[in-house]
C-alpha cells in the first residue's frame, strides 16, 4: 500500500491518465482482499467513474465486476447481482473470456446465496465451459508453438548448415589460390581440414537430430496427457449431467412436497437467521418470503421473545431431540397470530446444515382455548355468586326458621294456657256445657296443631333440603305425626317444647319416642337427636 500511494503520487502529478487509472484500482483491489469494503468502494467508484470518462472498456469491466464482489461479501445480493450483470454484459462484448469466467462464478455465488440454486447451476456451467475453452486454448497455443518451434529449430539448423557450406566452400576457394602458389602438401592439408569439417557437421546435425527427437516425444507426450484430460473432462461433464439431474429431480420433489402444506418450513443458521421459508408463509403471514429473511425479532410479540430465545438456545444444545412451542407472530393485516413451531437441530447434518423448523398456524385453536379459559371462568364466577345466593338464602331460611319454631313454641304456651283455662272452666259447667267445652277444646288443639305448621315446614325443607326424602326412602312406614316429631329432634326441641307444641303427655310422647326408634330400628345405645341430625 505504502508503494502504492506513492506511486498514485508521482502518476498524478505527471498526468498519466490510464496509469493512474490502474493503480486507483490496484488499490482497491488491495482493500477488497483486506475485507476493507468501504475504502475498497471509495477507489473502485474513482476507478470506474475515470475509466469510463477516458473509455477503457476492460478496467470499467473488471471494475463492475469487484464492486459486485463488494456487495457479495456485505451480503447486498440484489446490487452484487446488477453491478455483476453489467459487468458480464461488458465482457461479452469485448469478447472477454478470462473476464467472463470470473463473473460467471461470481454470480453462480450470488444466485447460491439468495437460494436460486438453477441460475446458480446455470451460471456454474457457463463459467466450466469458460474455463474449458480457455483450457482447450491454451493446451492448443501450446502445442502450435512447441511445433513452431521445431520447425523454427529445424530451418534455422538448415540455413546455419547451407551457410556453413557456402563459408566452407569459399574458404576451400580461397586456399585452393594458395595451394596452386603453394605446394600439393598444403592440398593434403586441406584434405584433412574438409574431413574435420565434415566429422564436425556430422557430429552437429546428429546431436540436432537427437534434440528434434526429445522434442517430438514431448509433444507426443503432450498429446496423450491432453487426450487423457479431454477424457476426465467428458466423464466429468457426464457426472455433473447425473448429478444436475438428480439434483432437478430432487428439488422438484421438494418443491411438490411443501407446495401445497399448510405448515411453514424454516432454515436457520447457526447466527439464528432464517435463510429459507417455504411459499406457505406468505399465506399465513401476508408478508412475502423475502420480507421474512433474517433476523425474526422484528416479527415476534414483545412478551414471547424470551420464550423463543429460551426455545433457541434449548434447539441449540439439544441436537437429539425436537423442541416444541407456541408465540405469537406478527401478521401484515391482522396484527398478531398465533403460531406453534417444532424445531431441530440439523447443524452438523452434511446435508442440511441448518435448525430445521415446521411452523402452523393455530390461532383458532388459541382462540378457543382462550374462549374456553374464559368460559370456565365466567361459570366459576357464576357458581361463586349462585353458592353465595344460596348461602346468603340458607342463612336468612335459618333465621326464618328459628323464627317461626320461636312463634311455634310461644303460640303452644298460648294455647296451652288456654286450654287448661278452658279445662277449669268445664269441671263447674252442666253436662250439656261440657259436652260443647270438649268438642271446642279438641277443635282448638286440632287448629293449634296446624297453626303455623306449613310456614314452619317449608322452611325446614328449604334448610334441610334432603331431609324429608330421605327419612321417606329409608322409612316409608312411617306416619305424617312421626314425621313432625323426627322434624322437632333434628332441630334439637327438647320432650318438653315437643309435647306442648304437639298436645301431648310426657307419657304418650315417651310412648311415640319408642315406637319410632322401633321403626327406625335403632337401640338405645344410640342416640335418637344425633341419628337424625346424621341424617
């Protein structure tokens, strides 16, 4: 860098327009490699603003191409793809094929990327059969200068050879002069020169034959080595046909599989972004897959974005086992639903490489929950209000009751008071009057009897609701009098309250308590009060 700049130094003050041009974009080049993607844009925007102002084709081309490469690696597919195209549409105009071959590869990375693995295929091959043609060039330039160069070799051995002749002859014309002044013995002399001369030429066209052999076995050599890539190549390219097609034929497979479910299907990466969602969510979410890309933080309910980091890191750790849980997501229309996802960990799968998740929607059934959570607990307030209602009743029914067996009491001291009054009053009264006293003392017992007797039993039934059917279900014999008394012990009356409310002798309600322990079929061991109490 550091000879850069000076270099960038010195070609701008002597106004070297293409010179500077290329060493801005060396520059570049060296921030590219150094990940510096800002300064890197810095001095590839100079480069490819000068470079089309001064019309050089190749560096603009070369220069679209790197900012593309920029792009690539901040993970901006959409301009890396349109600065790349440019790029290619430059270079097959110039008929640039080293520069194609890289832009193709770079695009079949970018089209890879952005999960578009048949433009990726597309271009991959482009960028192979590139590569051949340059391949296939070189080993042909190779080939036409090695035979080039033996013919060169060849020629200029047989000129340097017909030169060597003519020199050889007009020496031997020169000595032959002397030898005419000078004597036969210098003709010997001669002689022997022309035999070494000849020993020598044999000697330097046998060690040039040997040279042209070495060199036509290299070629040969040459040969065989490119048929036998040529060879590796065809079956390379038969391979890479089976294998495009399985590939085709499994991405169809896929494509049919998820096309028509109504579940999402997720690709996370290691990072937690999702970098493949199946057409599904753009029904159930009503954002388009490349809205969904990425990060999901901006789409989650505030209130579950601890549950799904919890449900993440638990995916993370547990690498055996699915991981099921239920979050809202944000809805383009409907503000929130109601997702559940089971996710797995796949990382280290060589095939898969990502947490795999299937997502549905379940916002119905969310709703019903919620609808039975509330109905239940709309009843539950129900039932609280109704026992308290019935509390409430019981207790005013209580103090109703005690009320009316209070008034019962009191009326049958009343009217006891009154009988005996009435009793007094017969025994100095004729027979006639007595008779009429009789008749009304049993009229006013069977009415003092009744009194208040049917306020005071529908208020013992609302207390003791079951009591009545019961005692009937277990004792039907017994009669509607036995029935009043079981009703006085449950209350705990004592004989005597029993017997005035009753108009009965201590003596026949001694008599009716034993004939109702017999029905009830209980000794005397137990207690009659706290048997019906139980009751």
């Amino acid at each position: 860098m550091e000879y850069l700049q000076k270099a960038l130094e010195i070609s701008e003050k002597g106004s070297e327009v293409t010179l500077t041009i290329s060493i801005i974009f060396n520059i570049g080049v060296f921030y590219l490699d150094h990940a510096d993607y800002e300064k890197a844009m810095v001095y590839f925007s100079k480069a490819l603003e000068q470079g089309e102002k001064e019309g050089m084709k190749v560096t603009v081309c070369s220069t679209l191409k790197n900012i593309g490469t920029v792009y690539l690696r901040k993970k901006n597919y959409a301009t890396a793809l349109s600065y790349t195209l440019k790029s290619l549409d430059l270079a097959t105009d110039l008929k640039l094929l080293s520069n194609q071959s890289s832009i193709q590869q770079q695009l079949s990375e970018i089209y890879a990327a952005t999960n578009d693995y048949r433009n990726a295929y597309i271009h991959h091959k482009q960028y192979t059969e590139i590569n051949d043609t340059l391949y296939n060039e070189k080993n042909t330039r190779k080939i036409a200068e090695l035979e080039y160069k033996y013919k060169f070799e060849k020629e200029k051995q047989a000129i340097e050879l017909v030169q060597q002749k003519k020199d050889a002859v007009q020496a031997a014309e020169k000595k032959l002069g002397w030898i005419i002044i000078f004597s036969l013995s210098l003709g010997f002399i001669l002689m022997c020169l022309l035999a070494m001369f000849l020993f020598r030429s044999y000697r330097f066209k046998h060690k040039t034959n040997i040279i042209l052999t070495r060199q036509k076995n290299d070629i040969e050599e040459l040969n065989e080595e490119y048929q036998a890539i040529n060879e590796q190549l065809m079956a390379t390219n038969e391979e890479l046909v089976v294998t495009k097609n399985l590939v085709e034929a499994s991405e169809e497979k896929l494509r049919w599989l998820i096309k028509n479910s109504n579940d999402i299907l997720v690709q996370v990466n290691e990072k937690g972004e999702q970098f493949f969602i199946s057409e599904a969510a753009r029904n159930l979410t009503g954002y388009k897959v490349e809205e969904l890309l990425g990060s999901i933080e901006d789409v989650i309910f505030p209130d579950d974005l601890e549950i799904v980091q919890q449900h993440w890191e638990r995916v993370l750790d547990n690498k055996d086992v699915a991981d099921c849980i239920q979050y809202r997501h944000k809805h383009k229309d409907k503000g929130y639903v109601w997702f559940e996802s089971v996710a797995q960990n796949f990382l280290d799968h060589p095939a898969i490489k990502s947490v795999v998740a299937n997502i549905r929607d379940i916002t119905e059934r969310k709703m019903a929950e919620l609808a039975l959570l509330e109905s239940e607990a709309k009843r539950a307030r129900l039932l609280e209000m109704e026992m308290e209602l019935l509390g409430r009743e019981l207790e005013s029914n209580k103090k109703s009751l005690t009320a009316v067996t209070l008034k019962l009491i009191q009326n049958s001291e009343r009217d006891t008071q009154t009988i005996e009054r009435l009793m007094e009053i017969e025994e100095s009264t004729n027979p006639s009057g007595k008779h009429k006293i009789n008749m009304l003392i049993s009229d006013y017992k069977r009415i003092s009897c009744n009194s208040n007797w049917e306020e005071f039993e529908i208020l013992f039934e609302k207390v003791h609701i079951s009591f009545y059917e019961k005692l009937n279900s277990q004792f039907p014999t017994l009669t509607a009098n036995e029935r009043k008394i079981c009703a006085f012990l449950k209350l705990n009356m004592s004989s005597k309250e029993i017997a005035q409310i009753t108009f009965q002798s201590d003596g026949a309600l001694k008599k009716a308590r034993l004939r109702l322990r017999q029905k009830l079929e209980i000794g005397r061991e137990i207690n009659l009060v706290t048997y019906l109490q139980n009751i």
